[in-house]
C-alpha cells in the first residue's frame, strides 16, 4: 500500500499524518516525533521506511496542530501529547487496513516520554515501544505501569541523556533494554548512526509485534 494522509481526530483537533500498510503487514508502529518537529521529520521517516521492509505498517502523525505547535509549552506537554498519541492508537485500530494489528510506539525526545505515558495508559494495547534519543525521565511516574517491552536507544556521545535514560530505565518494571550506539550524539546525524538505531528498533518490534 503507498502511503497515505490521513486525518485524525483528538478532541476538538484533526491531525495531520501518513499511514503506510505494507502488504502482509502484521503489525502498526506509531511514531511519537520530538518538540518541534512533525510527521515529517526526516529521520522518523527513514526509520519507518526501514521498519516496512520488514512488513511492519507505519503512522507518522503531528501531535500538535500548527496553532498548538506556535505555543511553546504545548511542545512539553507530555499529558496533552500522550493523549494525543492514545487517540491516534484508538483511530488506528478502526483502519480496516489496520484490523487485528498489534500496536507499537517508536519515540524521539520529547515523544518518548509521551509514548511511554501512552504505552502505560494503553496496557495491552501496546506490544512494543522504542526510544530514539528520548526522554522517558518526563514520564517518570508513569513508568512501573508500562507493561510492553521497552527499548531505550541512546547516542554514545550524548552523555547527558544516557544519564536520562540510566535513570528511567532503573523505573521500568517490564522487559527492557537499553543500547548505546558508539560514537553518536544526540541527533545520530553520524555515519551509520541513524542507520543502526533502524535496525535495532526493527529487530525489537519484529520479536514483538509478528
């Protein structure tokens, strides 16, 4: 299937997003993007286009509308956002193309956290979640209540947010892991960098989601 936009309603807003169902797809990953950014962030979408050459299907989407992204504070938001990315998971599994899938997030920096408030109040909902550069030190009470496996993926040149994520992982009571990948910083903007952070997140939603 090619990509398509779709429209998702949250409240009172529609968001914006591309929903990609490769054929014999078996499960849905939906990215939570960081502050400032939106479906369209370049390294979110090579990461799905990996993740659908494992016939894993992909919905990119704006947490925020543009009035809502021009407020500042509305981009460390993390309730409003998690709830965001629940209303997103609800209409995704009305798709009939999504029918039946099991349901992961991939977040990045402030999208992490949102994913796993979002992944905690979602239950089993929710197979798999994975964390680029992310901050799940914001959703620090949330933590003992996520229930899927939980991948934190971390640049070994960013010293801050591995304490970050050092420090949440410690909170997580599921199955988890964390990877550091040598020689990256934060945005993985290095050589193979953003290329390795696909392949592990792959991995982990194919062990989880088929």
């Amino acid at each position: 299937m090619a990509p398509a936009a779709v429209k998702i309603p949250a409240g009172r807003a529609i968001l914006e997003g591309i929903l990609t169902v490769p054929k014999g797809a078996k499960g849905l990953v939906i990215f939570a993007h960081g502050s400032g950014s939106s479906r369209l962030s370049p390294r979110n979408a090579f990461v799905a286009g990996e993740l659908q050459k494992q016939k894993i299907a992909t919905l990119l989407f704006d947490l925020l509308t543009g009035q809502e992204d021009s407020r500042y504070e509305n981009r460390f938001d993390i309730p409003l956002l998690a709830d965001r990315l629940v209303a997103a998971t609800e209409w995704a599994m009305r798709q009939p193309a999504a029918k039946g899938m099991r349901m992961g997030y991939f977040g990045a920096s402030t999208g992490s956290a949102a994913a796993l408030v979002a992944a905690a109040k979602m239950g089993a909902g929710v197979r798999a979640v994975v964390s680029r550069g992310g901050r799940p030190d914001l959703a620090m009470p949330a933590l003992p209540f996520v229930d899927a496996p939980v991948l934190l993926i971390v640049g070994g040149n960013d010293p801050e947010v591995i304490g970050l994520n050092e420090a949440a992982f410690a909170k997580l009571k599921c199955e988890k892991k964390i990877e550091i990948v040598p020689g990256a910083t934060h945005l993985f903007e290095e050589p193979g960098a953003l290329e390795e952070v696909a392949r592990l997140a792959a991995a982990w939603f194919v062990q989880h989601l088929k």
